[in-house]
C-alpha cells in the first residue's frame, strides 16, 4: 500500500504545480466613464525648419498616371520650414527656383521669400522676383513686388511694380510696365493691367 501512496502523491502535487487549483482571473469590466470619455488629443502646431533646403517637385501626366515622374520645380533655399497645417505650406528664404514645362526646364526664379503648397499647386514669391523665362518666350524678363505661378490655372501673374522686358531675336528689346502682368503658359499670352 505504500507503493501505491508513494506513486499518487506526487502525481497529487505535480497537478496542483501545474494548475489545478489556480488563483480564478479578475472578471473584465468595461472601462469606467471617466477614462472612456477621455478628450482626442489636439493637432499641436509645429513645424521643420533648417538650411540649406533642395526640394524637387514632382508630378505625373494625367494621360499616364503610372509613367514616370515629371518635374514640375526644383528650388534650393538658404533656410526654409514646413508649417505643420492641413496643407502642409512650405515657406523658403533667398530662393533660386527651376521652373519646368511638360519636364523641360523653362524659367529661373529668384526671390527673397517664397511659399508654396503642392496641394494647392501655387508657388508664390514675395520682396522683389524675377522670373526668367528661357523658353515660350525666350529671353524674356518678368519681375514684380510680388509673382504668383497657379499651376493649375497655367498662369503667372506679376504684381506690383510688374515689368516684362523681352529680347528679340533680332537683337530689339522691348518692355511693359503696369500694377499687374499675367502671362498665361497654356496659351502663350500676356496681359497686363
């Protein structure tokens, strides 16, 4: 009888070690009230900001959605940040700018301060630009107090102190002044005011 008393004590405890009299879990209660109704936290405002800033922007024929990308504008900035908006604005100090027209580079721009928000495709430059066109048409000079290039609308309008000063092939130069200039890039021509 002690053999078999030997053999079921420890088999006894061995179930006991393993789990068979455990301590019974906690019942899951919902969350009290005052944790469910916790406020979302709020969108904090913020921003990136550094020197030295190259921003390449892009795009994609709406003809070829899959092809490949398409420049659109490279700038480099001395300094620049990203407003933390739900458009995400780019705003760029002492800008040199690339414009390009179905992917081939055709104006400069230079200006002291740029902002630009590729959701809204508008590039807006401020304290003195100048936009050089090197193609449609060549040789041509656009300058204001202030340039606004709605790439949507395909145009570029001059404000303030607005100047055109082109070059012909022939050697000739000519010039308009006015408030306002606006060169539309899909059809090719100028207005002014």
């Amino acid at each position: 009888m002690t053999s078999r008393l030997t053999i079921a004590l420890p088999a006894a405890l061995l179930l006991l070690a393993t789990g068979g009299c455990a301590r019974p879990k906690p019942p899951i209660t919902a969350p009290d009230a005052a944790q469910a109704q916790k406020p979302a936290k709020a969108e904090l405002p913020g921003k990136l900001s550094g020197k030295g800033w190259h921003i390449p922007w892009f795009t994609r024929d709406p003809k070829n959605p899959n092809g490949p990308l398409i420049s659109v504008l490279v700038a480099d900035a001395d300094r620049g940040e990203i407003m933390n908006t739900a458009n995400a604005t780019l705003r760029l100090w002492n800008v040199r700018a690339k414009i390009y027209h179905n992917g081939i580079h055709s104006a400069n721009i230079s200006a002291p301060e740029v902002t630009a928000s590729q959701g809204e495709w508008i590039f807006v430059g401020t304290g003195g630009v100048t936009v050089q066109s090197l193609t449609d048409p060549p040789d041509t000079v656009i300058t204001g107090d202030k340039i606004t290039w709605d790439m949507k609308s395909k145009k570029l309008i001059a404000e303030g102190h607005a100047r055109l000063t082109h070059q012909a092939a022939d050697g000739k130069t000519s010039s308009a002044e006015g408030n306002r200039i606006v060169f539309d890039t899909a059809l090719r021509t100028l207005s002014g005011e």
